[in-house]
C-alpha cells in the first residue's frame, strides 16, 4: 500500500487534534483513500517541551527547513497562529510542490489570494476548510452550492468566544466585564481576548469567505468591524424580556460598490434560524438564486472538530472540487433600509418624529425602519440601536393583546 | 466544446425545474463542467397536455423506448412519482451504462441499494441528494463528513408538510383538521395527504439515509411510524405555552438490533436547534464521534431548490464522492431512557408512582423520565405522552420564580 506523508506544523491543541485523529481513523483514511497517512513530521518551538510526544520515525523539529527537505512529503497542515512564519513556510511548501491544508484565518484571510495561486501554478491544493467554522463544514458545502447556485448574501455566527459571552451575559445576568472574566477562567477566552471580542477574528473569516464566494476580498471603506464590548447587562436583559437576543454577526454581500463585510452585534428575534444558537456554536445562513436559504450549524473550534476538518481537506487534495466565484449582486437598497431596534438607556423612549416606527416593543424599545440610523444615535446620546433579524410581528401580537 | 445529454423523466414540478434551470445557468454548468449541457428529450404522460413545452432539437414523448434509443444520452433524471415505472426505466438506463439522478424517493428507499448496486457494475452513477431535503445538501454533507467521522446519530425534520401542519396550528390555534384543510387549498398538502400527514414519506428519506450511513435499511420490526393526526389543537396551545414546539422528526441510529428508524411528533424545547425550523423547512442534525453535531437547514421541496440538488448531482458525475458507510454503534440504554412529557388532556395531571418526575411544567404537564412510557398510556387513558428533545431547565426556572 502507498503513502501519505504528513508535516504537522505547531503541535498546540489544532496539531495534536490532527495527529491523535490520524492515528484513531487510520482504518478509515485507508479506506477512503486507499492509503495509509503518516505523520512523518513535526514543528513545535520548544523541543523540550514536546519531548513526551517523540515517536519513532517521526521527526520533532524547530527546524522548518528539516521538514521541507524531507524527501517524500506529501502534505503540510499548517497548526501554527499569526501571519508569519506561516505565510513564508507555506510559500516555501507550494513553490516545492507540496499540498497544503491549514487552518490559519488570520493568514488566510490576507495571504489566501496569492496562496492559492501560488497553488496552481505549481499543480498542488490548499485546504482551508479548518478556517471558518472549525467542523461545520461551510467551504465544503459553499463550494458544493457553488457549483450551481450564486449567492446572494452570507449571514454568520462566526466567532465561538464572542457568542459564548453573550449567551452567557443573558443566561447569567451579569456584565459583559464579570462574563468575560469568567469565560477567561473557564478558557473560553484568552488573555488577550481582542481579537475575538472586538470582531477580528470573524473579520478574517468573512474576508476567507468572501474571497471563495464573490472572488475578492471585502471593499475596505466601507467595512464594519464593531466588537461586543459595549452590550451592557441591561441590554441583554431588556431583550431578553421582548423575546430578542444579541448576537455578533459577520454579513457579507456584493453591492454596487463592491462586497460589504460587517461584523457588529445584531439583535435577533425567535423566528430566526440563529435565535438558538448559543454558546461556542458557530452558524452559518447562505441565501442563494436556486435553493434559497440555507442553514449550517455546529461546533467552530475544539480540537476534534478542526481535525476533522483537516482530514477532510486532506482527504479531498486527491478529488478537488473547484468552483468559481458566484454570486448576484445584492440590492442594496433592501439592505440599507433594515429595521433596527431603539432602545433608551433609562427612560421612555421617544422616536424622533422623521422616523418610521414599525412597532413598540415596550416603553423603553422599538423597531424603526430608517437609512438614517447613525444619525440619529448622534443627536441623541441617550439612544441606542440594534440592527433587528427575524421577523418581530409575534412579539407585538403578544405585547398588543 | 462537447455536452453532456440529458433526458427528464416526467415533466410536473421537479421535471420543469431541471429544465429551467439548466437553461437559465447554462453558462454556469459550462464553466464549471467544460461542457454544455443539453436537455434531449422529455418523457411525459399526455403529449396533448404539454404541447406548448415542445422545442426544437428535445424530443417529447410518451415512450421510453424511445428515449432509451437515442445514440448519445449521458443522464437520465427521474422526476417522477412513485415506485413504477420510475424503477423499471432506471434499471434499463443503468444497464445501457447511461447514468442517473433520481428525485424519487418513495422508489429509491425501495430499490436504492439495488440500483447503486447495478450502477457500480456498469461504471456509471446514481445521484440522490433530491430524494432528501430538498436543496438541503444532506447526502453531499453526509458524504464528506462520512469520509472522516462516524455518525452516531441522525434526526431530521424530513416532510416539510406535517412540519407547515404543525407550524401553522402552532400560529393560528386552529385543530388539525381546519389546518389540513387550509393547507391543501393553498397547494401545501396533497388532495391525498396521507404520505406526509402518516409520515410514509418522512420514513422513506430515513431509509435513503441509513443506507447511505449504516450501509443497511432500518431493522423492520422494531420500526415506528407515527403521523400527525393525533395532534390537537389543545396539545398544541399547551406546549406552547410550556415553551415546546411539536416537530414530526425521524430519529435513526444503529443499534445492537440494527438500525432503528422512528417517525413521530416529538415536543422541542427552545434550546434546541429544531425549535425555529418553521413552516415547509427541513433540518437535519448530524451526530458525529470527531465533529459532534453537525445541523442543516433549509427549503426541503420546491421547484428550485430540487433542481438545484439535481444539477449538483449531474455536475458530481464526472467527479463522484463515494464515501462508505460510518457509523458508531448507539447506546441504546441511554436512547430509550429518554425524557418524556406528559399531559393530562383535561384536568392536573398525577403522575403514576413509579415514574421519576423530573420537572413539573405546570398543573397539567411534566417531564419525567422513563424506559416504560407505553405502559403508563395504556393504563392511564386520560394521559398523552410526547418525547422530549432539548433541555427543559431553562422554563422550570421560569415556573419557580
């Protein structure tokens, strides 16, 4: 039987997912792929740290160059953080021939470009599947849909940290300062946690799937990239009793003025596919021309998940399935003209009179119809606002009987 | 530049769709396939009924025969309705090596493993993602995660039917009867609504999906088909105000006594991801031993969203995924001592001695659980029983405050 031979590089949580999957299904990867995949290599920093892990026959190095002059390598999974030294170790791989699968958004998203070029003209794949949604498999079922579909418009859940603090705050009623200290302790989130709670990490993300749906990458002005940290306890509480919940969604559609990312936090009401979906959860919603809507959700991080995604993508190198970008270009005028939920921070609200007030939700909220909503926060310190998904008629009938 | 000929058996909703479809995304199909994509001819009932359908270079026609003649067919797409002649016709286009996508699902939970088995021998495919969900990429997810992860279990809301029956009793109070009556005028159940409203229809899709995940049909005797017919208004109402949902779900797993398939009404909490799947929409929940759980969503009929699944399955045969089957045997212990609610359809309910209460819900209704549900109905006529998915904690607090 041939080979399949494997670098693993880093060996933190994502690498040893891989390798400890490697070895639980090689019955299985055999099957599929008739034949065995070999670990034959990994990079960590500190050798003394990973001495446990030696095996025979595997190499343990610091030493990417060790592992690119290896003689018969097939495949690279990239397990490391950051943009470099993964971007240059990748370029290194696909420049000698070598497949590459990785798992690295923030790379991904401002390399992914040139990566997959650089892919092609060297005759090899590059898998990124680990890069949005850790198991749930999005690019896999984006690129199936592809095939046939164009997309109008990309909803997501993205980031499991951000969405764990707000099911938490609600859940629990405290502040997002207690949740987030709490959700550190409980490794949840990390020490620095920025670039999740303020919306990096699904920002890099958004820019992945923007690059394989519409073929560029978000248009830069115009992006939206708020965090989570200034959703008070008494927000979520507030919507909470109208039936609402916070949560921090990347929205990706192709305009006239080229793709709109936002990543903000949004209101949503029982109606819609993502009022349930809580905790670390990731969730996906892509409207396209033939099926309409469609829903993914599940796990996006831990280690078993993104190894499975990996294994895919491993697997997939010997049958890709490449689509090109579809999409229709979105009505912007739809877009703008969203409903947004009021909400006054101590009293009454009252709608400033040039609004179109959809509905009152209770004394203190309701949902507007305005272009103009940013201006009205100005003028008035005291509002606040949310962007509102899913349908709020049931609230009302509820609110008005 | 050279095509890929196609035949569309049957010409009602789904055969129209394909036909539109391939014609308004033709540039897509040839981008992606190399190849242009010609439908050939169209077998349909009554030639005078489709008189207006007929185009220069398709052949319309009655006869079969006639279709199975033509020198160069590449495709054969079954969009007809039950078990004859939809599985004759395959099993002679399979033997003539013509490959087939089949919408079918009645004849495909029937024949499925018969005619994969004829397709194999003659090095040509069968494609069956329509037969499931709809536009839902169902058998493609299943597919690719089955590459890597053995599935533990699947539930699905499979008959966008009885789930618009049981949404709409849930929005308008009405008894099942009005229900079905509105939604057999509106065109969202049959004259003869019986397949979907008995779950004969429910049942077939769950049979295509254990072959294709336990590689088996569902162990016979130990079936359970349940429909919606027994659902009243006043079940309805009381759920809802309990904040549970009725969902007419398949469940399969495999068991020591093979794979088990029940169709039934079940109650939903709100944590569950099932709660908002509302109206004609279809969900499926993977249960995976890498991934864990896994859900889809989305439209699971209508004339695009099928045919979007059909012209996947045709852009899949030059680059079929076959995936064998994958699966962790279930602990059934932990599948039969499920959580159950019982009601007592008209006055406090008194739960029987033996029976371990786990949360009251209010005078009339509570969780309990136990292995011996059936037993306490038969004593206790006054008594309904739903199983319980999703977790309950969240409303008993509500009840206790």
């Amino acid at each position: 039987m041939s080979h399949l031979n494997i670098a693993i590089l880093g060996f933190g949580t994502v690498g040893k997912g891989v390798h400890y999957s490697i070895k639980s299904h090689q019955a299985r990867l055999e099957q599929v792929l008739g034949k065995s995949v070999n670990v034959v290599a990994i990079l960590v920093k500190n050798l003394e740290k990973h001495e446990q892990s030696r095996e025979d026959g595997v190499l343990l190095t610091t030493n990417f160059e060790e592992i690119l002059n290896i003689g018969e390598l097939d495949v690279i999974v990239d397990a490391i953080v950051g943009c470099e030294p993964g971007h240059t170790y990748l370029t290194q791989a696909l420049e000698k021939g070598i497949h590459v699968v990785t798992a690295n958004k923030e790379m991904f998203a401002h390399h992914g470009e040139e990566l997959l070029a650089l892919a092609k003209k060297n005759d090899v794949t590059v898998g990124f599947e680990a890069t949005v949604a850790g198991g749930v498999p999005v690019i896999q079922t984006l690129r199936q849909l592809l095939q046939v579909n164009r997309v109008r418009k990309v909803e997501g859940i993205l980031n499991g940290t951000s969405n764990f603090i707000l099911s938490s705050m609600r859940k629990d009623g405290h502040t997002f300062e207690k949740t987030l200290r709490a959700a550190q302790e409980n490794g949840y989130a990390e020490a620095d946690p920025s670039n999740d709670i303020e919306g990096y990490d699904a920002y890099y993300k958004g820019v992945v799937l923007s690059q394989l749906i519409f073929g560029e990458k978000p248009e830069e002005q115009s992006t939206i990239r708020k965090g989570i940290t200034d959703i008070t306890a008494d927000y979520v509480e507030s919507a909470d009793e109208l039936g609402l919940r916070f949560r921090h969604i990347v929205t990706l559609f192709k305009g006239q003025k080229g793709v709109q990312c936002k990543v903000e936090p949004v209101l949503i009401s029982t109606e819609h596919p993502f009022y349930q979906v809580d905790g670390v959860q990731n969730a996906v919603s892509i409207e396209t021309d033939l099926v309409g809507n469609v829903q993914l959700q599940g796990p996006g991080a831990g280690m078993y998940p993104t190894a499975s995604a990996i294994l895919e993508d491993i697997i997939q190198i010997s049958r890709p399935v490449n689509s090109e970008p579809a999409y229709v270009v979105y009505q912007e005028e739809a877009a703008n003209s969203s409903k947004w939920v009021l909400f006054n921070k101590n009293k009454k609200l009252e709608v400033p009179y040039d609004i179109k007030v959809l509905a009152r939700l209770s004394d203190r909220a309701a949902v507007v119809e305005t272009e103009e909503v940013e201006r009205i926060l100005l003028e008035n310190p005291l509002l606040a606002y949310f962007e509102l998904k899913g349908n709020y008629q049931h609230r009302v009938e509820k609110v008005n009987v």
